[in-house]
C-alpha cells in the first residue's frame, strides 16, 4: 500500500532522515518501523495489562496457598505434639 505524506516540515523530515542514517536506514524504511511500532503499541499495551493482571492473580493464589500450608503445618503439628 502506498501512503503520501504531505507538507512535513523541513526540520521534521531532516530529523528523520538523520535518526535513519544513525541505524543504517533508509528515510522510507525508518518512517515504515515508525509506523509499524504504532500500528503494534496498542496491541502490546494491552498483552502488557493482561500479563500485570495475571502476574497479580498468581501472585494471590501463591499467598492464599502460602497461608494453607502454614495452617496445615500448625496443624500437623500439633496432631504430633498429641502422639
């Protein structure tokens, strides 16, 4: 698909021409990646949100589990404390 872009400024596309020499690109290929990034970010600020959430999740159910297994260590010992 061809895309034109119209009245950039002058400061604005020597800008640009001068970050895409710094990584060996082209003005065209660097504009591309730029464009690409954005397109993707969305996408990758959701997955982000929905791997804090359920690094959150897991992070409860691992101290929910934490808390029964010091319950049943308690209880244990005091079953041995009877024998």
């Amino acid at each position: 698909m061809v895309i034109t872009l119209r009245n950039v400024p002058e400061d604005v596309a020597f800008k640009l021409s001068s970050l895409a020499k710094k990584k060996n690109l082209s003005r065209e290929q660097y504009i591309k990646d730029l464009l690409e990034q954005a397109a993707l970010s969305e996408d990758l600020i959701r997955t982000q949100d929905r791997y804090e959430n359920l690094v959150r999740d897991m992070a409860e159910v691992v101290s929910s589990l934490h808390a029964c297994m010091e319950e049943n260590n308690l209880l244990l010992q005091r079953v041995v404390e009877k024998l």
